[in-house]
C-alpha cells in the first residue's frame, strides 16, 4: 500500500514513544532539580518574528515552512516553528522581565530537499534568560552533561567554540559589511572553504586565524600553540578570547571533559559566545549557546541568555528499550466474550489488579499479542489458569484471592 | 508500446521569447508549423521528426507543465524556472542549458521618488517593507537574501512597475535593462538573476525515455552555462532625478480594470457621468483624469483588485464577482465588501470536461475516480481557490490542481482532465470539444470597497458619492 503519510515526517510508534517519554520524563526532572520550569510556545508564529532580528541565515530561512494563512490578505507569512529559541524568546519578553530559566519539548520545522531525512525534529531545550558568562555558560555544559549521563548515553563529547571569537575574526578582515555579513553566513551555513579563503592584510593575525581555526584540544595545549598577536587586534577580539579561557579554566577546574574546536559553528547563528556541540558515536545529538544580542535585536533592553537543546531523534536511535512495565508485571487477562459470568469476572479482577497498580489488557477475541509477564485465562466463575511468561510456570486455581495472590498483588 | 515511449513532447512559449525560439527550432531542422505570433492554434505537430509534438503555453505554465510529466522538454525564461525551484526545491525538473536568447534580467527596484538609493539605504531603515511581484516566490528568496527584517508580498498578476511608489515601496520585476527601469521611473537595486531562454527537461523523461535524438539538434545552440540566482548588487548611480510625473495623493483611491472588463466599465462610467480621460479609446492611460479633484483612479488588472482593496492601496475598485470570490475564499477574514453589483460583463463560471469523458456529472467524476479509472483528478483553473473550494465539496479525491493564466481550455484533455473557468457564450468550449457538467456560480462585474476605508470618517462622504452615483447607472 501506498503510505499516505506526508513526505519528510515520521510516525512515532509504541516504542519510540516509550523511549521519547523516557528522554521528556528525565529531562524533565533533571531540569526542575536545577531550578527550570517548563514553557510551550505555539507551532505557528509569525515570519517577520524570524526575520526582524536579522539573525538567521537566509539559507536557513529558506528551508522554513512559510505560508499564508486565512488571515494572509495583508501579505503577513506565517511559519511553521523553524526554531526553538527565538519563540522562547518572544515568550519571555512578552509576559516576564526577570531573569528566567526555561525548559520546553517541541517540533522544529526544517524542509529537507530529499524527504528521506526528517523534516519535524524534535528537541528538549533550555534557555537562561538573563544568565550572565560565564557562570550561566558553566551551568548548561554540567546540566547537559548530567542530562545525558541520566539517559545513559555513553561516549559523549563536547565540543566547544566561541562565536563571539568567530565574529571578531572576521570582523579582522577589514570587509564591507555585505561581505562580511556573506562571509558569516557562510561560516554559519557549514562552508570549510570559507575559513581558508580568510585573509587579512596582517601576516600575524592570519597565522593566529590558522592556529585558531585547526586547534583540537584542551585549554592548556590551547595556551601553548594559539598566541594572539602582540599588536594590531580589536579590543573585542581579545575580550572574546578571554571569556573563553574563563570558561574553559573553570570548566577544568571542575573537571568537565571537553574538546575545543573553533571551526565548528554550523548553525550557531545568533550565537555570541560560547557554542558548545554535544556527539556521541559520530552523530550530532545536542547544541546551543551564548546568545547576548537576541533579546536587544527583538526590542528589549540588553540582556545575557544561554542556551541548549538536545536532539530527540538520534538520541531516541541510541536507547535500547528498556523492560517496561507490561513484561515486568503487566497483565494479559483472557476470557471468552460469550459467557457473560465469565466477561463479569473478567472486568471485576481487571478492576481490582489495575488498582493495585498493574497494566492489565483484556482481550475477549484472544488476538492480542501476549508481550505481559502473566496471561490470566479465565474460563468460568471458578476456574483460571495463570501462566508466568517469565519462568514459564502455571497454576490453576478457583477462587479470585489465589489468583491476586499468585500475582503478588498486594 | 515502444513507439509510445519515444514520442516526445514539447511544452514551447507564448510571447517574449516566441520568434527566437521558433528560428531555434528551425535552425535545428525541429520547425513547427503555426508556431508564431499570431497563432490561435495551441497543439503543434512537427512534419519531421514524425514522433515529436508539442504545445504552446504561456512561460510561467511550462516549468509546472514539465515538472508534472505532462511534457518531456520544455524552453521558457529561466525567471519562471527559478520562481517554481525557489519555493519547490524538490520539482522534478532539470534546467538542461541556458540558450543564446532571451533579454532581460529580473531586477528589485525602488521608486526613484524614495530617499533610498541602494540596498545599504534600504537595509539601514526599520520599515514594514510592501514587495509586488508577478514572481512572488523569488522576491521573498530576495527579501531573505538581503536579510530583510520585515516585509510583505503582493503577489501581482499585472506590470509590477506601476505600482511603487504608493502601492508599494519596492518591485521585482523583469525588465530589458537599467534603462528602462529609469525609463519608468525606478532605481533597481539588485540584479537577481538573467531571463536566458533555458531548455528543461523533466526528471521522468530524462530517466526513462531516450531524449537524446532531440537534445542532439539542440547541442550546438546549448551554450552550457548554468545561470540561476545571484542576487548581484546593483551599484548606485548618483544624481538622477526622477523623471516621470507621479500623480498625487488623492483623498479616494479607485481602482478601474484593464482588459477584457475596460470596455463596459468605460461605457458604464459615462453613462453615470464619472468623466475619465484616457479610460477608453485607443490610448489607454494608467492614471486616467477625473473631474472629482479628491479622486485619484489607477487602471489595474481585475485580479489584483480585491488583495490591493484588501490592503488599503485602493478605497474602492471595479472588477468581477469572481476575482472576489476567489479573493475571499482564500482569506476569509479579508476586508473587502461587494458594495454594488453592476450587472454588466456577465459570465458563468462552469466545470467542463472533454466530450470523450464518459461522465456527465461531477458526481460521475467523482465515481471514476473511486473506480480507479482516473488515478487522479488533474484540474486546470485560473480559479485556484474558487477550484479548490469546489472540489473539497464535492469530496473529490486526489486531485491536482494546475493553476493556469488563463486560456484552460488548452489543457484538456491530454494535462488536465477538468476546467473551472470563466464561460461567456460557450463558443470556446464547444471549439475544444468540451462538455460543461456543472455550472458554479454567475460572475457580473462590481464595486468593491474596503471595510475601513467605507467606515472611515475621513473618506466616507466621497465614498457614498460614488456609490449613489454607480447606483444610479445600474439599468
């Protein structure tokens, strides 16, 4: 059969869902035990809330879900959620005016030529609105850090850049601010060769821009191989550059393991400061960072924020499902539809197992799969064969007491 | 069966580009007879080579026509092709080569009446920028390029070019060059990409059917140059003044149609005894004169009016029942009324289909459909939402709907199946060999008007003149 699904999206069947809502409920706690507290912005938002901030890409803004709604006589596009950052944003500066720590789960809508890769993503975010450097950066690389040593993903790395540092390089390069904002866009959109068609007219600043740029590693190698030179840099090349080391010293201090990496800021586009990009086994499964500027572009007064998301679908891929709790106690209880005694009898133990806290599933027409750890078959008032799925073992018994007994219901 | 696959088809284009692509063809030995200007005829066949057909439609039509199947090769404007790639990134259609012809760049300009005189001026101002466009698709492609904060599209069906500066700051229009742009008074700021003549092919055909007896004539002329957008800056040219007259601002704005609706509008105008110069006759001027002194009017084409009303460009505007239906069908909560119905320019709007469809009915269609007999129901409408609209209520499923620039009737039966149009005398339908099956709605012309603009203290004396005076013409 033809799938009528939409092209690019996904179904989330039993089992993703399991794994999806165990990702929520961790992150969920592991961000209240820190003191966020969750939000939810509307999927439709208006383009120019995309636009007017002038911080996207336009290749990035190309591939949104933009359309006219009912209400587009007046040529006012509407998107489909292309990010989880700026509605967060718009939330916040239009109910609150204190600092706020913020988590949320959501869809982002990206259109992806092929359709054979996701078009809705899903992520579990956290923003810090009014979080100062580098206190509030250190805070979301541990809260991170614990959120997917929770879920159990192993093999996590860090990777961390400066977008800050980025943007004052380029800055360096004395080009016309169309040129530079191209060159940005490039460097955002994932474009290698942007970096190395980088040249300045001074010979240091470009031999710091290579060490910088091909630098893998830790603060203390960092401080050996990249030197900023003597003379001739802005003041906010040099101010980026300490935040950083501020980071990266407290971040060793409390020894978080990390990797530096300065190139890598695909995607990081409103991003002022620290970028950090979480891995593991080769694949992309978080990102975020210093976003100081935002809040001022939308029309508030300045104010520092931070923050990240953790992609929901690779991370889904990397979880083995877990027992649940229908193979560990759930109940599968069988009966025949025709004799009505028996169907009273069904329902009435049904009942009593489920408020003692157990799944049970009645299946009259015996066509249910038996994933339970105990099939209860109930053949008259007074007869039932219990089977543990488990050890295999199986009784027969009369009365309904043996049979709540036997399954250890309290 | 074999001969079938090696048939193939060309979609080729009406106007602009016509007479360089018909010396193309017969250059390469591939000629159609009657493809020329004053052509009527839209089915071509070609005398050799024997297995070669082709079809004539307006440009923006060709790249859907062959990114849908329904044509294997295709020669239109490469402004079209980027305005369906822009927006449908995933069509199925291969741009082959730019050719050697084809003039023209489409160009976003600005009034030389505006204090901005490039993209840095335009970018260093907050504004809630108004872009019209017959190319909707690429001027918001532009609007992101430049990294506009914030804008709004007027899709356009007629000249751009009129519409800054009151209507709107900005157009992304094609034009043969910066000279005449000046010429009509705008300052481009951005080249966005050349009009060449571009060959395309569909993706289908290209994988599955052997072209190359075709694409062999045409290699000499292919000038393997890939063109698309490039948004190139247009650098500013320093102490021009304006030079065409710009009306001024009036208290009420009237917008009045072109084309076919221009004739009885004009004759109904006199008859009430509005006084135009220039609305009829042979010179039709844009901005006729009228006696009322706080009474601006500006011809259009009726299809835009009821979005341009919308957006308060324009108080009132005369067009078709259609276009508002079609107008408010889309966007309910628009703000456009019907304020008088004029009674002339009456037309039937009709679903038809070809005679050789065995169906009578829309409920027959429909049956065909769930028999499997069509796989899907292929609609050409100038009425896309108008079309839409009726289809869902008459639970039709699936269909395509293929919005066209008029003449529909050219689609059926080979690219669409069904036609919702407008209908006068049935002459042209019963010329194609169509059957109607349904009638939808009658279409007269008349008065709209803006919800806000009527209401409006300011405006709604002169308003109400107007409307007594219109309704004293009605016989």
């Amino acid at each position: 059969m033809e799938s009528q699904r939409c092209k690019g999206m996904r179904d989330l069947l039993p089992d993703d869902m399991g794994k999806f809502r165990y990702i929520e409920d961790t992150f969920r706690n592991c961000c209240t035990k820190w003191g966020y507290r969750e939000v939810r912005t509307p999927s439709l938002e208006y383009l120019r809330l995309f636009t007017a901030t002038g911080t996207l890409t336009p290749s990035r803004l190309s591939k949104a879900y933009s359309f006219l709604d009912w209400d587009g006589w007046s040529g006012e596009r509407v998107v489909l959620r292309p990010d989880g950052t700026i509605p967060i944003a718009r939330l916040y500066l239009e109910n609150l005016s204190f600092p706020a720590r913020f988590f949320y789960v959501t869809d982002i809508f990206a259109f992806e030529q092929t359709g054979k890769e996701n078009r809705e993503r899903w992520q579990c975010g956290v923003e810090f609105l009014g979080g100062a450097s580098p206190m509030a950066d250190v805070e979301l690389l541990l809260l991170a850090h614990e959120l997917l040593h929770s879920l159990g993903i192993s093999g996590v790395q860090l990777r961390l850049s400066h977008a800050g540092l980025a943007k004052a390089l380029v800055k360096e390069l004395g080009l016309s601010p169309r040129d530079e904002a191209r060159m940005l866009g490039r460097i955002l959109d994932g474009d290698w060769q942007a970096w190395k068609e980088a040249k300045s007219n001074n010979l240091e600043l470009d031999k710091f821009l290579v060490s910088l740029v091909n630098f893998k590693g830790k603060l203390s190698d960092f401080l050996k191989k990249v030197k900023l030179p003597a003379e001739g840099t802005s003041p906010e090349l040099e101010s980026n550059l300490s935040n950083f080391i501020d980071i990266l010293r407290l971040l060793d201090d409390l020894k978080c393991d990390y990797q530096i990496d300065i190139a890598a800021i695909h995607g990081f586009e409103y991003y002022t400061g620290i970028c950090l990009q979480l891995f593991s086994r080769g694949e992309k499964i978080g990102g975020g960072g210093r976003y100081d500027e935002l809040l001022s572009l939308m029309g508030s007064k300045s104010m520092p924020a931070c923050g990240f998301a953790i992609y929901v679908d690779p991370v889904i891929k990397m979880l083995s499902l877990k027992e649940d709790e229908r193979s560990e106690s759930g109940v599968l209880l069988r009966g025949d539809e025709k004799k009505s005694r028996v169907v009273e009898a069904c329902f009435s133990l049904a009942q009593s197992l489920r408020s003692a806290g157990r799944i049970v599933e009645l299946d009259f027409a015996g066509e249910s799969v038996a994933d339970y750890r105990w099939v209860v078959s109930v053949s008259g008032e007074e007869s039932f064969v219990i089977i543990d799925q488990k050890s295999g073992e199986k009784w027969e018994v009369r009365t309904l007491p043996q049979v709540v007994g036997i399954l250890g219901v309290d | 069966m074999a001969n079938q696959s090696n048939y193939i088809k060309l979609a080729l284009p009406k106007g602009r580009l016509l007479p360089d692509t018909a010396n193309l063809l017969d250059g390469v030995g591939l000629g159609f007879e009657g493809y020329s200007e004053q052509t009527r005829q839209y089915r071509l066949k070609s005398a050799k080579p024997p297995y070669l057909s082709a079809k004539i439609f307006w440009e923006k039509d060709i790249p859907i026509q062959v990114s849908i199947g329904n044509y294997d090769l295709g020669i239109c404007g490469l402004d079209w092709i980027e305005e369906l790639l822009v927006r449908y990134k995933a069509s199925a259609v291969v741009k082959l080569s730019t050719l050697n012809y084809g003039e023209g760049y489409i160009y976003a300009a600005i009034s030389y009446e505006s204090e901005i005189k490039n993209l840095d001026g335009l970018l260093g101002r907050q504004g809630n920028w108004r872009i019209v466009s017959e190319y909707p698709d690429l001027a918001e492609a532009f609007a992101l390029n430049i990294r506009m904060r914030r804008f709004r599209i007027f899709p356009v069906w007629g000249d751009a070019g009129g519409y800054p500066p009151e209507n709107a700051e900005i157009a992304v229009l094609w034009a043969r060059n910066e000279e005449e742009l000046e010429r009509k008074g705008l300052l481009p700021l951005m080249k966005l990409l050349p009009a060449r003549a571009t060959v395309i092919a569909s993706r289908e055909s290209l994988d599955n059917k052997d072209l190359a007896s075709v694409l062999n004539r045409f290699a000499p002329m292919l000038d393997n140059r890939e063109f698309s957008l490039s948004f190139e800056e247009v650098s500013s040219k320093e102490g021009f003044v304006g030079s065409l007259p710009r009306p001024e601002l009036k208290k009420v704005k009237l917008a009045l149609p072109d084309g076919h609706q221009q004739p009885p509008t004009a004759k109904f105008l006199e008859r009430v005894g509005l006084n135009l110069s220039h609305y009829s006759g042979e010179v039709l001027d844009y901005h006729p004169s009228v006696d009322l002194d706080w009474l601006g009017v500006k011809v259009i084409r009726p299809q835009d009016m009821p979005l341009q009303v919308a957006n308060g460009n324009f108080d009132l505007a005369i067009t078709g029942k259609d276009w508002l239906l079609d107008h408010v069908y889309r966007f309910p909560s628009s703000p456009v009324v019907e304020l008088l119905d004029l009674g002339f320019g009456k037309v039937k709007i009709v679903a038809a289909v070809s005679q050789e469809m065995p169906a009578s009915t829309m409920e027959d269609v429909r049956q065909l459909l769930q028999k499997g007999k069509l796989p899907t129901l292929r609609v050409a409408s100038e009425y896309v939402n108008i079309g839409d609209k009726y289809l869902c209520d008459h639970h039709i499923s699936p269909y395509k709907l293929i919005p066209t620039w008029g003449a529909s009737e050219a689609f059926l039966p080979e690219d669409a199946d069904l036609l919702i149009d407008n209908m006068q005398t049935g002459k042209t339908m019963a010329e194609h060999n169509l059957k109607i099956i349904d009638v939808l709605c009658e279409s007269t012309a008349c008065l709209i008007g803006n919800k806000e603009s009527i209401n409006s203290p300011d405006k709604k004396e002169e308003i109400d003149f107007i409307i007594q005076m219109m309704r004293g013409g009605l016989s």
